[in-house]
C-alpha cells in the first residue's frame, strides 16, 4: 500500500472513531461483560460533578430477561475506564426508558453539552455549582439525548435541560430559582399549561435508582 493512501486511510479511521461521544462507556462495559449486555444499555447517569465524570453509573437490559435490569459501574481506574457490575434485579429502577441506547448516534460528548446548558443558563442568568448528567434514549424517535440537571453549591436543583446527543441543539429548558418572588398577577392558563408541561417533561426524567433494594448473583452466571 502507498504510504499516501495509508496514511489517509488512518486519518478515516481516526475521524469515523471520533464521531462517537464518550466511546470509553460501552467500550469497557464490552470488555467486562460482552458486546450484548453494551448494546443493550438504557440509561447512563453521572452524578454531582464540577466537570466531566471520572465515573458513571449505567444501567442495561437483560436481553434473555426482559423483567432484569443491570446496574454496572463505569470508573477511571489508572488512566483505564472500567467496568464492574452494581447489582441486578427488577427493582434496580423504579422507571426505565423505553428504548435501549444506540452509540453510532451519539456525536455529543457529555462536556459538550454542558457548554450548551452553561449558555443557557447564562442567558436565563441563572449560576449553577455542579451538573447531574443522564444520558437516554428518546422514547419515539430512539435519538440519545443528554438530561442536565443545573445544581447550586446547596444542591438545589436550579435548571434543568436537555441537549440532543445527536446534534447537540437545546431541545428544553426550564429555570426554578431557589428563591421565587409572588408575581404581582395569578398566572394565566397559558403559563399555567406550560408549567405543566415543563413538569411533565422533568418528571419524564426521574429514573429513580432503588439502590441495594434488590441484588442478586446474575452477573457469575454471565460466565457460566
């Protein structure tokens, strides 16, 4: 092969690797536990951090049992992420999404869109100290979307969006100040409605983690 071509060619390479965000997730989840239990994870989440994760948590279906979730830990170990398992069960969530995540899409990394989540708080003026990251699927189109919840040094959740993992665009935003002033009117119908909605969206977000509620051996019978 001509050097020329083969140096292209790695360039390509190079580049197609790239276009995935956060590759090291299902990456080590691969290594510890198969290419099947990777392909099936739902939901990654990312907790309390200043700035991007050293650590996640990510949450798969059982393809063999559907009623099973697995909760498996992602962390920097020595320069090297790694995955171990965190319990198994059907109680592990008390909500799931309904679509598993599908990686090739993924071109948004996590501190990608939390420039976009800064930008916008920054427009609603709004300081925030730490981000609640959570990465899924959307329930109809299948698009990985990144779930931001803004926190103040107190832990008071002070925003919340939600960054598309595909294109990275600003899909919805909503501000609750931890201080609210009484507004000098009742607030319309309108802005009544549309608080509902925002409530429903942020609600469509509690994936509950029913941590040690229920653990059992699944991951020793993955080697048997």
């Amino acid at each position: 092969m001509k050097p020329l071509l083969h140096a292209s060619l790695i360039l390509l390479a190079t580049a197609a690797a790239s276009l995935k965000a956060n590759p090291e997730i299902p990456r080590a989840v691969a290594q510890s536990f198969g290419e099947n239990v990777a392909n099936n994870l739902m939901l990654v989440k990312g907790t309390a951090t200043t700035s991007e994760p050293v650590a996640w948590t990510t949450y798969a279906r059982d393809a063999f049992r559907p009623e099973e979730v697995l909760r498996i830990n992602v962390r920097m170990e020595a320069a090297v992420w790694k995955a171990s398992p965190a319990g198994a069960g059907t109680k592990i969530l008390a909500s799931q999404p309904a679509k598993t995540l599908d990686f090739n899409r993924l071109r948004v990394r996590s501190a990608e869109a939390r420039v976009v989540a800064a930008k916008a708080a920054a427009l609603a003026q709004t300081t925030f100290a730490t981000v609640d990251y959570q990465l899924a699927a959307n329930a109809e189109t299948g698009a990985p979307e990144w779930g931001l919840a803004l926190k103040d040094d107190t832990g008071y959740e002070v925003g919340f969006c939600v960054v598309s993992a595909e294109t990275g665009a600003l899909s919805f935003q909503d501000w609750t100040p931890r201080f609210v002033t009484a507004p000098a009117t009742p607030p319309s119908e309108g802005e009544r409605a549309a608080k509902g909605v925002k409530k429903t969206v942020r609600k469509a977000w509690n994936w509950t983690d029913k941590a040690r509620s229920e653990t059992r051996n699944f991951f020793r019978e993955l080697f048997r």
